[in-house]
C-alpha cells in the first residue's frame, strides 16, 4: 500500500509546516526520517509530491490534488481512534431511544445533534412506540433510554429524569354532533362518557390502558398517536391529546379543544427520560441524558435526578 495512516501524517505535516525540518519537529522525528519517507511515498506512488528546487519543499500540483482526501482520511483515523478509546471507556455501540408517538415533535433533536457531534461513529436508533410499548423496549434491553410522559406510579426498576412537560387536552371535531346538541355549546363529563373515545394504548390493550385517560364506556383503541388524530379530526370521536401535538390542527380549524362546563379541560404530564436501574447506561445514553436536561435547565427550571 502507498498511503498509510503514518505516510499521510508525514505527508500532511510537511505541506501544514512548510518544510521537512519544521515537519519533523512537529512529529517529534528526525529530518532525515521525514524526508525519507516522502521519498519513499513518492517512490511508491510514482508521483513526485513535492518540488525541492527552492529553499523549501514546495507541494506539487499532485499533493494538492491528493491533499483534501488525505485530510479527510486524516479525520477518519482519528475518529476512529476516539470512537476506540471510547468503547474502551463504556460507549455502547448502539444507543436505541423509544419514543412515544406524542412526544415526537419535543425537543430531543437537538440533545441527539450534539451526541452525534460528541461521538459521531455512534449509531444511534429512534423508535417511536406507545408509552407501555416504549417502556416494554426499554425493561427487555431492546432500548437503552425512553422519552415518555410520567407514569401513574414509580416503578422501582426504572430511573428517571424529568426534562419537559405538556397538557394532555380532550379535542374532538368542531362539527362532531355532540357539540351541536349540548347546551351552549359546553359539554358535562356524562358527553364524554356517552360519547365514543378514541384512546392511544399499547398493543397490550388491558394492561396497557392509563386509568386516567378513560372516561367513555365506548372506545376504540390505537397504537399511533397519528392514526388517533385521524379518526378524531374525522369525527369518530374525542380523545386526549397533547396541546404541543394538536395546536396547529386546533389553529386551522379541524379541532376544537372540547369546551367542558364542569371540569377543566387540560391534564398537566411531566415528560420523562427513562432508563432501567437494572443495565448500566452507557456513555452515549449517560449524554444524552446530560445534554436533554441542559436545555430543562437552560429553560429555567431545575431538573433533579431521580436515580
């Protein structure tokens, strides 16, 4: 082979530096071993890379034309050195995130944007999954985090962290016919009991209802938040739905955030980052963690970690 990672180090030190000697100082070599193997690149290439008419080597039209590939497998190399030193140090080799469908459009982009800066040869997965799915992933160490709303109740496997929140709203379609036939337009909890509800659960669909989202005694279930929203905005019914994930059909006219005359409408939920006491986390997951609870922070709330 003519290249190597140390011939392109060479290679690239004497065009950076501007000379062997100033090159070999950089290497902590000795001139004579920079300059022999120049020599023996060129020889192997048969292309001479640098004119030595001058005072100084001076790069040839060819070490140019090599020098943005040489530069970038430069940067490959020490990726993969860091990548390396990395998993020495804990970093998994794949960081999987289940996400509820309703907190997709939260902010955890940004937190994955800079892992991925941080450690960019890391693979990472995001797995949209209802809440109790999404959990299910991550006590099977399919996931080794989840991004879901808080739960009823703790669950001593899990550690977590809060890093947002939303309000959890009934909506349903603003030419719905309940609506039309409730006095003043403002529906009582026994509308919503009468009426059909559209509910988001797991594909477990007893042990996976939130007892807290349920009020109608007729109810169709889905596993996708999307596939809710469609049969709500169709009319089949109301449902809960965060106001973060339904404002904007709300702002155009194909929602309505149910009026309600007795009870308000709105269900305030913690938005946690999940993981399982039982696996140690990794580096990756140990950052995004971090770097989610940073932009909590930024916000102005104070994030303790309930470990």
């Amino acid at each position: 082979m003519s290249f190597s990672s140390e011939s392109v180090e060479v290679f690239l030190a004497v065009i950076d530096h501007g000379s062997f000697s100033a090159a070999a100082r950089a290497l902590r070599r000795v001139p004579s071993a920079v300059s022999m193997a120049i020599a023996h690149l060129e020889a192997e290439l048969d292309l001479q890379l640098f004119d030595r008419k001058g005072r100084e080597p001076r790069p040839t039209a060819a070490a140019r034309s090599l020098e943005p590939q040489a530069r970038a497998l430069a940067a490959q190399l020490r990726q993969l050195d860091a990548q390396a030193l990395a998993l020495t140090q804990g970093l998994e080799e794949r960081l999987t995130l289940a996400i509820a469908p309703e907190l997709l459009a939260a902010p955890w982009s940004g937190a994955l944007a800079e892992l991925a800066h941080e450690y960019p040869l890391l693979q990472v997965e995001v797995l949209a999954a209802p809440q109790a799915d999404a959990l299910a992933l991550l006590h099977s160490g399919r996931a080794q985090l989840a991004l879901v709303f808080e739960r009823p109740s703790l669950d001593g496997r899990e550690g977590f962290q809060e890093v947002g929140s939303d309000t959890m709203v009934a909506v349903m379609a603003p030419g719905h016919p309940v609506l039309a036939a409730a006095p003043g337009g403002r529906l009582r909890e026994e509308h919503l009991i009468a009426t059909r509800q559209i509910v988001v659960a797991g594909r477990d669909l007893v042990a996976t209802m939130d007892p807290r989202s349920v009020f109608a005694r007729h109810l169709w279930r889905t596993d996708n938040a999307l596939a809710a929203l469609s049969l709500i905005t169709a009319g089949v019914g109301w449902g809960w739905l965060p106001r973060n994930f339904v404002r904007p059909h709300v702002a155009a006219g194909a929602l309505v955030e149910i009026p309600l005359e007795n009870l308000s409408n709105g269900l305030n939920l913690w938005v946690d980052v999940v993981w399982s006491r039982e696996r140690p986390l990794g580096l990756g997951a140990q950052r995004f963690v971090a770097l989610i609870s940073r932009e909590r922070q930024a916000a102005g709330v104070s994030v303790p970690i309930a470990s």
